[in-house]
C-alpha cells in the first residue's frame, strides 16, 4: 500500500454516507479514538491515522481511508456508490433551497461539506429538478 489516501472523519464518513458522528463512534469502539477525539497510540501504531499540525487538536488528524475503510465494513457500514452520493446531495440542497422555518442552515452552509469531485454532478443535477441553487467549488486546503 504504497499510495494512502489520508481523509478527515468528515470525507471518511461521506464514502459511507454517515456522519462525521457515526465515524467516531466507530473508531471509538475499535480503540482508535481518545475521549477527546484525537487518534490513539493504537490508531497511530496500526498506521489507521496521521497527526497532522497542533496534536492537541482532533481536526489535525488524517486517517488512512484504506485501513478505515476495512474497519468500518467489518462493523457493517458499507460504501455508498458516486451516484448515491450525487443523488443524496441533490436532494439535500433542492430541500434546502426552498428554505424551512424549523431549519436555521441555508443551502450554502451545507453545501460547504459537499465534497468538490461532486460539485459538478451535483450542480447539474439540481438544474434538471429546476433548482436554481448552485454549489460553489471551495478551494483545496491541503
């Protein structure tokens, strides 16, 4: 495995399409994850996870989407295809456009979490519902 793709909980989540939540929890369970959400001494002996930046920061870690991946399917979660993942986004931010009294987000704010290799999809997907709402593509911070 000489070529890792190293992913925040977030990114690691949506190849699952669960939360950034649900992630955790499985990390947890597997010891992977301290009580302040930072990767283990296992995690980082396993080669699961890289500290990157502040480690007194939970953001600052990376984790290896491979070694994830296999920990996550033997705990029953199982990956979600591409065009799951554009039709889910779809729906997500055609509701959000239309806006919801009980419901402080915009369509913007969730559309930040929209990884960028969907943006495209996504856009086109919304204008055959109609939709006028677009997704901007956010700058790589890494």
């Amino acid at each position: 495995m000489a070529n890792h793709s190293w992913l925040s909980l977030t990114e690691l989540g949506q190849l699952f399409g669960i939360s950034t939540r649900h992630c955790e929890r499985a990390l947890d369970q597997a010891g992977w994850l301290d009580r302040h959400g930072r990767p283990t001494p296992a995690a980082l002996d396993a080669g699961a996870a890289s500290v990157q930046g502040p480690q007194c920061h939970p953001r600052g870690s990376r984790w290896n989407a491979d070694i994830c991946r296999t920990l996550l399917e033997t705990r029953g979660y199982r990956p979600i295809s591409r065009d799951d993942q554009v039709k889910q986004w779809v729906a997500l931010l055609e509701a959000m456009s239309e806006g919801s009294p009980s419901i402080a987000a915009t369509a913007d704010q969730m559309a930040e979490d929209l990884p960028s290799d969907l943006v495209e999809d996504v856009n086109a997907g919304l204008s055959r519902l109609g939709c006028r709402f677009q997704a901007s593509r956010k700058a790589s911070a890494c």
